[in-house]
C-alpha cells in the first residue's frame, strides 16, 4: 500500500475559540485537499497563546507531511503566530527587505512615513521562510522546517483563499506529484444519512474503498475514497464504486464536488432558457440571496418579494383575504395563491413560493413549527404543485432546509417536464 500523505490544519485566533466568528478557512482547506487526494488527520482551532500556538506547531510537526496554519500574521498586538513559530522553532524573527520595502512605498504614497514602525511586524517573518504575495497585499509565507513544508497563510477567509488556490495547492501538488488516493464527493438531498447508508452497503468493508455520510441541512453529501496499491487499480475501483453511487441515488443527486444546489439548478435554467421569480414569506430573501450570489444569475433569475405580512401577500401578490381568513397564511391554499400570483404579478417562466413557521413560536398542534408549504407554479401548468414539510431544527436550520428544499423541487420538475 502506498504511503499516505497526510497534513494538519492548525486555526489561530481568539474570535474562533470564542465563537464570535466561525472557522471558515479550515473548512475551505479541508475541502480543496480532500477533493485532490490529500487526507486531514487532524484539525485543531486554538486561541491567541503563544506557549499554546508553539506546542501545537511542534505536535503537528512531529506526525504529519505537511501544516497549514492560519490567523494572527496581521500588525496588531493580538498577531502572536510569526513570533511564537519562531520561538517555538528556534528561529530567529527577520525583516523582509522586499516586504519592508513595499511596506514603506505603501505608506509613503499616502503620506504616512512616520507610521512605518505601527506597521513593521507585518514584514516580519522567520528567518528562511519565503513570503507568498511578494506585492506585500497579504500576509503569509512558507516555511520549510525539518525538511516539512510549513504554510502560514492569513486569518482573512478571502485572502486565505486566494493564497490557498495560487499558492499553497500548486506547491503542494509539485513536492507530492501522485497523491495515493482518489476521493469524490457526492450532493444528494430528498433521503435521509440511514436509507442512503443502507442503499450503499454492498461497498461498506470493500478493501480500498472508504464511504463518509455528512448532512448538510436538508441534504447529505457522500465521500467517496479509494486507496489501493496503483493508479490502475484506483482507476478500476473507482468506477464500480462511482456506478453503484449513482445507481443507488439516482434522481436524488444534485451536484458533485465543489457543485452547489442553487449553481446547478442555476444551469438547468439557463440550458432550458427559463427564467425564475420567487414569492418567500418565512425565508425572508434566504432563496433569492442563495441564488444572486451565483455569477451570471441575471440570465434566468428575475427577482422576487418578501411578503412577509398577510397585508403584503394581498396587495403584492393579489392573495385573496378571504382565502387567508379561512385557510391562514400558513397553508396549501395560500402557497397556491402566492406561487400563481408571483407568476402573474412579476412575470418570468417559474415561480417558486414558500409559506411556513420557522419558530421558535407561532406553532400549534395542528402546525407544529417546522410546518412549510412549498409552490410551484410554470407558464403552461394548469395547477400549482405543492408540497407540505415537517422540518424540524432551530430557526435558522428550518429556514436553510427551507430553501435547499425548494430549489430541489424546481429542479424534479424541470427534470421530468
């Protein structure tokens, strides 16, 4: 069996440990290796200590093929990870003539030299690393330590990327050309983590093969891994695996890798030269914002309205208040009416509508919260289709769910219309 080539990821800063922000960026990385064959055994978020940050870098030296850390590179006092990595490693900490010189260009074209020395750890690195953005507009470097490379690159989740995608994987791909493992991650949504599993035993305890189940709000993704001894046999493998996967999900698989579900509904709508608008009560512009934040949604995505008050889905959308007085705003009827007014009142070929309570109040027993009603109303169709929901999570949860659900019954009908 070929040896595995295995890193840690090592998350630095005091808003993570606390909770006040979330750790994006191991997450971002975990997810770009694992799709190009390289396996995380460790991943750790540790606070702003110095003592801490240098006992965590040596433990992860020590066991695997190459780090990444991220966080505190910046200028300010609480950017510990430079100083501690180096103390830690028994280096020294230098000035980077081309990092200092690009810092005082920078500061002198906005007539700012007297603030050289506020800024000046920012172009201080350890003695041998190499910085990764040598314009000096993000911090970050690599560090060859023990013969291990050594990433270090910023807290910042759009400037990790960045340096992630430039930098870091096409060295990494360069130092380990053949990675020992194919993985491949599966979208489904509409069955649950258990049918899927049992769908997916004839590959449970295959030699060389390894499934992963993760929900992801409404859907579960599925990993798939195949570690043999060759490219041949990988390649083999893969291909029963991959043909089981598909015939086992079928209908329910959305997007692979790094697909999303509102890209791929997005390409359905643009191969079909459709165009959509939306009628969102308890997402309050969650599937309108999931959608807009595609490049290029403009070609088959028209807009949509919040109408969030019974006032609002009666003058906006022509929501009959008789029908609201009997059935509530919380119903088949009034997800009938709010797709089929969307489609009247905003134009556009499709119309999605979602009508529900996200709680934490407002349920009853007849409407628990995580109650939803789904429309969908088509140029052509005669009848809206609806569907009810019994979601069930935090407000949030339910609103996600909500969303992922929707665009997923647009894309079964375009699918089988």
């Amino acid at each position: 069996m070929q040896t595995r080539i295995a890193g840690e990821i090592i998350a630095i800063g005091d808003e993570l440990t606390c909770g006040r922000v979330a750790n994006s960026t191991s997450r971002l990385a975990a997810r770009e290796l694992f799709l190009l064959g390289y396996d995380f055994a460790v991943m750790q978020c540790i606070g702003d200590n110095p003592e801490l940050i240098g006992a965590t870098l040596r433990t992860a030296i020590s066991r695997a093929d190459f780090v990444l850390v991220t966080g505190g590179l910046g200028s300010t006092d609480d950017d510990l990870t430079t100083a501690a990595a180096a103390r830690a490693l028994g280096l020294k900490t230098v000035s980077h003539p081309v990092l200092e010189a690009r810092l005082r260009d920078y500061l002198a074209a906005q007539g700012r030299e007297g603030d050289f020395a506020r800024f000046a750890r920012f172009a201080v690195l350890p003695e041998g690393a190499e910085p990764l953005d040598l314009q000096g507009r993000m911090a970050g470097y690599l560090l060859e330590y023990q013969g291990k490379p050594l990433w270090f690159l910023p807290g910042v989740p759009s400037q990790m990327a960045i340096l992630l995608s430039e930098k870091l994987i096409p060295e990494l791909t360069r130092r380990f050309p053949q990675p020992p493992v194919r993985q491949h991650l599966y979208h489904s949504i509409g069955l649950p983590e258990l049918d899927i599993n049992a769908r997916l035993k004839p590959l449970e305890g295959r030699p060389g093969l390894q499934i992963g189940y993760y929900p992801v709000d409404a859907a579960v993704d599925v990993s798939l891994t195949v570690r043999t001894e060759n490219a041949v046999q990988n390649a083999q493998l893969f291909t029963e695996a991959d043909t089981l996967i598909r015939s086992a999900l079928g209908a329910t698989l959305f997007g692979e890798n790094s697909d999303t579900l509102p890209e791929c509904l997005g390409r359905l709508l643009e191969q079909r030269g459709l165009r959509l608008v939306l009628a969102e009560s308890c997402t309050g512009g969650l599937i309108a914002s999931s959608l807009t934040a595609i490049p290029g949604s403009s070609h088959w995505f028209e807009g949509g309205v919040v109408v969030y008050s019974n006032r609002l889905k009666e003058q906006l959308l022509g929501v009959p208040a008789a029908l609201l007085a009997d059935f509530g705003a919380v119903s088949k009827e009034c997800a009938t009416a709010l797709a089929k007014g969307a489609l009247a009142h905003l134009g556009g070929d499709l119309a999605l509508a979602v009508t529900g309570i996200a709680g934490p109040s407002g349920g009853s027993p007849e409407k628990p919260v995580g109650t939803i009603f789904l429309g969908l109303a088509a140029q052509g169709l005669d009848t809206p289709q609806v569907q009810r929901l019994s979601l069930h999570g935090s407000r949030q949860e339910i609103q996600q769910q909500t969303m992922q659900r929707a665009l997923d019954m647009l894309r079964h009908f375009l699918a089988h219309s």
